[in-house]
C-alpha cells in the first residue's frame, strides 16, 4: 500500500466515525458506533502496518513535541487566569467551576511531568 491510499483511510476513517456517532445518537443504538470504532481503528492499524513509504520521521516528532509542550503551557496560563477570574465572582458555582479548572491544570501538569520523565529515562 502506498501513502496516498493511507492517507485517503485516514480522512474517510473520522468521516465515517462522525457520521455513524451521529446515526447511533439519533437512533438511540450505542452498540453501533463501538462497534464501527473498533472496526476502524483496527482497519487503520493494519493500513499503516502495510504502508511502504515513510509516515513519519524525526522532524514531525519533534515539531509534535513542540506542538504539545505549547498547547499545555497556553490552556494552563488560559485556564488559571479564567479560574482567577472566576473565584473573584464570589459565586459558589463559578468556585466550583474555578476549582474544577485548577484540578484539571494540576492532573495535566502531573501526567506531563510523569510521561516526560518516564520518557527522558526510556530514550
């Protein structure tokens, strides 16, 4: 298989999950969007297992490295001025959802931190 079949999997496979969650909400059957779920991801991973070509290389790692370590800086720099914001209010419900939000940075700084040292120790 080539590249570009491995690409037109990778755009067809969301399309169909889009479509099916939306028929499965609508008629109320949750089996079947599961159900196409694991058929997909199976059929993308034995797509790319026969791919030829290169998919990936260091340079996408890396800018996926950059990528990720920006967007969690942003949403927690976002999100702790939103929850300060939010706990200003003097509403019990707006704290909860402030407090919600700064448990939320923590676990995600937390996995962050575990997932980069364990890492750092593997490679």
């Amino acid at each position: 298989m080539d590249k570009k079949t491995y690409r037109k999997i990778g755009i067809f496979f969301p399309i169909l999950m889009g479509v099916t969650f939306t028929l499965g909400i609508v008629l109320n059957n949750y089996i079947l969007p599961i159900f196409v779920m694991v058929i997909g991801i199976s059929l993308v991973f034995i797509a790319k297992s026969r791919v030829r070509d290169v998919i990936e290389d260091e340079r996408h790692y890396k800018i996926g490295g950059y990528a990720g370590k920006y967007a969690i800086t942003l949403f927690s720099i976002i999100a702790s001025i939103i929850g300060l914001i939010l706990i200003v209010q003097k509403s019990p419900i707006l704290e909860a959802v402030a407090y919600t939000l700064f448990c939320s940075i923590s676990v995600l700084l937390l996995c962050y931190l575990i997932l980069y040292v364990y890492f750092e120790k593997k490679m």
